[in-house]
C-alpha cells in the first residue's frame, strides 16, 4: 500500500513516523525521570538540575544543527538525533549507584540534543517536499507535524508512568531503547539520502540567519514561548499541587491532558483559521491572534488579584491560554517554513528553533524565580508582557509572499 504513494509523500510519512516514535520516548522520558528521582527522594531542585543541560544544549544543537543539516543532509541529521536518544536511554539503565546528578545530566544533555536534531529535520525537511507555490498545502503539512508531536509528547507522559509501573525504570528504558533502535534502522534504509542538503558547502558564520523576516520572526517566537514557561513549566504544577491540593498524579494527568488537547488544536489549526474567514498566510492574522492571547494572562492575573475563584480563573484560563497558543505556535511553524530560503532551509529553521529553545530557558528561570518570591499572579502579567512584546515585534513582519 505504501508502494503505491507518491515518494513525497512516502518520504513525509517516514518523516512523521521518526517524528512520533522520538516525541512518545521523549515524554515519557521525562515522566520516568520525574517520577522515579521523587521516589529515590531527590529534592525538587535536584530534579530541576536534572533537565537544565536538556534545554541548554535546545540553544546549542538549533544553532549548529541547521549548519550541520545543510552540510551533510536532514536524513543523516535526523537519525544521528535517533542514534543520541537511543543512547541516551541506555546510560540511564546503568546500576543505581552510577545515577548520580552530573551522570543523569549528561544523559539529559544527550536527549535534548537529540530532540532537537529531529525537530530541525523534520521540520526543514518537509519544505523541500512541498511545491513552494502551495503555502496552503505546506501549512498543513506542518501544522499537522507539529501538533501531533505535542498530542503524542502529552501521551508519553501517561506513557512513562504506564511503563514505570509494569516494568520498572530500567525494563521501561530498555523497551523504548529497543523500540527506538527498529526506529533507527528502518530510517536508514527508508529516507531519502542527502534530504535537504544544501548543493554549496555553508560556512559555519552563516549559522546566524540573514533574512529579515526569519530574524523578526525568531525574536517574536523566542517571547512567544517565554511567555507559556514563565508560568507554564515550574509556577503551575506547584500552584496546582499547593492551591488545590492535587497529587501528583492529579496534577500530571492535567497538564499531560492539556498538552493532548493543545497540540490537537494546532493540528486543525488551518481548518479552524479557513473556516474563521483569517488569511493565515498574512502578517495580520499573527498580529491578531498574538495580541489575543496576550489578554488571557493579564485577565487571568487581574482576576486572581482580585481573589476571584481560583479554580474557575486557572482552569477556565489554561484551556482558552491552549486554544489560542495552540493557533499562535501553528501560524509561527508555518511562516518559519514559509520564509526559510530554499537553499539550505535547515539553516534558518534551525536559527528559527534556537531562538524557542532560549524562549524555554529564559520562561522556566523566570518561572521558578518570580513564583517563588511573588506567585502566580506575577508570573501571568510577566507573561502577558511578553506577548505585548510578541505582538509589537510580529508588526514588523513582511507579508508571507515577501521572502
């Protein structure tokens, strides 16, 4: 059935299908991690030191990946990304005594490293399969790939706990290690060779993007996701636990639901935005949609400072934050594509995605710093400036049929 496929689309379905197999052990390697350090009573600190390295090296790898994409092929940068997970998995298998915080860093390191070398690929490797005069069909593509790794990272979160509990740490690490090796090879031998490279040699300075459009969108991306950490990553889960008074697994199905429910809606997103009447091709609908989802932290931290219901303020808040966050990520994936030069696109989505990951980093710092001394209410208004910010620089977009 799949011989009888055209080989863009056998080549998206292989493409989708590393996607997915990654994203799954990626959620649940967090939940593992999360679940079973608690257990061996690690401290709460410990654990967050436990992840500093994976979105460290998220910086790192987006800016040399898209160079080392270019150079040498997506499908070779795709599965070195697979090959690192794979390892990753398997140092954590080791004796209990080896699990030290700077051996488990290392290993987070690794992960994170590797995730980001597949979103790059997969990412940069779908424009080359897309006529470039078919932007609806391309913002499709990819706000399917998109939102359906976010749905499946939330499902590996309930992954994790699942194979925490039947096999333990070490079997459910190996399982997935295993499952991810069959992965690998069939990568090998299905993608397409030399998928995305570049006909000229980059040289390494060309790391740092030249377009314009890519440069102002990076920057509205790198506030867009500092503006879901900053409250998102360490401030909700112990408001959650501390407020509510959820456990943890109350607190982590909720959010791993959330994740579920956000990344469906980024994959409908060109549908909702056709039937809505917006022009997702057009500056004006990210201006809009930015601008939208900067009122629903600054109304929710107005109403907790007014003491109204907390449950109806944060529950009612985050599934709106989702739906409209959702639609801002899928316009974002889209015109990143969009605008990436056709020659050497890894270069500038791998630019593109170094400015998100430090929109992580700086959104999970901020997050534990301003709850910690001023709570929740801050960290929602620090957000709501974040997207002003993200909504005033989107302004300066050219029109998408501008390069």
């Amino acid at each position: 059935m799949l011989s009888n496929l055209s080989n863009d689309i056998r080549q998206y379905l292989i493409i989708t299908g590393n996607y997915w197999a990654f994203t799954l052990t990626d959620g649940a390697l967090r939940m593992l991690v999360v679940l079973h350090f608690h257990g061996l009573g690690f401290s709460p600190l410990d654990i967050a030191l436990l992840f500093l390295f994976y979105e460290f090296f998220g910086v790192v790898t987006n800016l040399i990946g898209g160079w080392l994409g270019a150079r040498i092929g997506l499908n070779r940068t795709m599965n070195i990304g697979l090959a690192l997970q794979i390892v990753a998995l398997l140092m954590l298998t080791t004796p209990a005594s080896w699990l030290t915080i700077p051996w488990v860093m290392v290993a987070q390191a690794l992960s994170g490293i590797a995730k980001d070398l597949n979103k790059m690929s997969a990412k940069s490797a779908v424009k080359s399969l897309i006529p470039k005069e078919a932007p609806g069909q391309l913002f499709k593509w990819v706000a399917f790939l998109t939102g359906s790794k976010n749905a499946l990272k939330g499902i590996g979160f309930f992954l994790g706990g699942l194979l925490l509990s039947t096999l333990g740490f070490q079997g459910a690490l190996t399982a997935m290690a295993c499952a991810l090796f069959l992965c690998w090879i069939s990568s090998i031998l299905l993608l397409q060779k030399d998928l995305g490279k570049s006909s000229s040699k980059p040289k390494f300075r060309e790391i740092f993007s030249k377009s314009r459009a890519v440069n102002i969108l990076s920057g509205a991306r790198l506030c867009l996701f500092a503006s879901r950490d900053v409250w998102f990553v360490v401030a909700l889960p112990v408001f959650l636990s501390e407020s509510f008074h959820w456990n943890f697994w109350q607190t982590g199905g909720f959010l791993a639901l959330w994740i579920i429910g956000y990344g469906i809606v980024q994959s409908l997103a060109p549908r909702l935005l056709s039937r809505s009447g917006s022009k997702p091709r057009h500056k004006e609908s990210v201006v809009l949609w930015a601008g939208l989802l900067a009122v629903i932290p600054a109304a929710m931290g107005g109403a907790l400072y007014l003491h109204l219901n907390p449950y109806f303020v944060v529950i009612g808040g985050l599934l709106a934050f989702a739906i409209v966050f959702a639609i801002n990520s899928a316009l974002h994936s889209f015109l990143i594509v969009h605008f990436a030069s056709e020659e050497g696109t890894s270069l500038d989505v791998g630019f593109y995605y170094m400015a998100n990951a430090m929109g992580r980093l700086i959104g999970t710092v901020l997050s534990g710093t301003i709850f910690q001394v001023y709570g929740l209410t801050a960290c929602l208004l620090v957000s709501a400036g974040f997207l002003a910010t993200t909504t005033l620089i989107s302004l300066a977009l050219p029109d998408t049929t501008e390069k």
